[in-house]
C-alpha cells in the first residue's frame, strides 16, 4: 500500500471483508464501518438489483459495499483526481469494473450536466463536512426513483430540508448523522 493510500475493508456480501484503498486526503473522509455497517443494514432488500449513485465518492466504499451487497450498477461522482483513481483501482480489484462508473466533476456540476434525467433506486450523499452545502445537491430529488432512498450524512442533529424529499429517519454515529430521505 502506498504512503497516499490506506484502507477499509467492504462489511458484507460477496466481497466481504476485501480490502479498499482509501486516499489519503483532508478532502476524503471515509465513512467508519460501524456507521457503513448500520447504514447498508438498514437498507436490506432495496439493494438488490439496485441503481446507486454515489455523490462525493471518496473512496468508493458506499457503492462498491452496496454492489457487494447485490446492486446491480454504481455511479461514482468524485472531484479529486487521486480518489478517482482510487476508485477505478477498488473497483477492478473487486471485480466490478463493469458495473461501477467513475464521473470526475463536482458534485453541483454532475447533478446540473450528465446526471440530469438519470434515476437511481439508492442515493448516498457524504459531502465533506467542513465544506458541507445543501445547495450542491439540492435537487437531488430529481433522479430519485419514486420508491427510492436518499441517504445523506451531515454534522447536524436535524435532518437538512431538501425539496421533495421527506425525511424518514435520523441516526446519530459520532459526529455524524445519517438521515434517510423519500420522495414527498
């Protein structure tokens, strides 16, 4: 491994307990297990054959650990060169190299450009905190499949208003937040 990289490991299904590469960045902040654990737990039988979008991908572990889980196809969106690469790396030496698709914009400019018209049964969101803005992926709700799930993690207590979205459930891991999202 090298010195820019770490790793986690994938929680459960087919890949489970694979190692991922995990860039080593201030712009990166991989979810902890627990919270990931938790988190695809809840999600269950909606994973299986699922079309999931991954916003500010980091490392790719939310979407690599929910094709492991039985999606069917992830969408990586991801600004940093280095987790790009990174991702393209996880992905081929998991075996998902056809299934996962890594797009390097920002998140806003994603949504606004190629993104616009897609729709996906399972959408995870976790933003940077420290640069965390509802405004990136305020429309969000338009490529959400009506009995999809939006799943956002934030550093507040209350689940942030997104247009036509209705928050579902709150869980506190840490200084995180998970908040789970439907269409309104």
């Amino acid at each position: 491994m090298s010195k820019s990289t770490s790793s986690l490991r994938i929680t459960s299904g087919e890949a489970k307990n694979r190692e991922i590469k995990v860039p080593k960045s201030a712009a990166t902040h991989p979810m902890g297990d627990r919270e990931r654990l938790a988190l695809f737990n809840s999600l269950g039988p909606k994973l299986k054959g699922a079309r999931v979008l991954d916003l500010y991908a980091g490392s790719g572990a939310l979407g690599l650990e929910a094709l492991s889980r039985g999606a069917e196809e992830a969408i990586f969106v991801e600004k940093n060169p280095k987790a790009i690469q990174c991702i393209f790396d996880n992905s081929c030496a998991l075996g998902y190299d056809d299934d996962a698709a890594n797009l390097q914009f920002e998140v806003k400019m994603a949504m606004c450009t190629i993104l616009y018209g897609e729709i996906f049964d399972i959408i995870f969101c976790d933003p940077p905190y420290d640069r965390f803005n509802l405004e990136d992926f305020i429309d969000v709700a338009d490529c959400l499949d009506d009995d999809g799930v939006f799943v956002l993690s934030h550093p507040y207590d209350e689940a942030p208003y997104l247009p036509g979205l209705v928050s579902k459930s709150t869980k506190k891991y840490a200084a995180a937040h998970l908040s789970f999202y439907e269409k309104a």
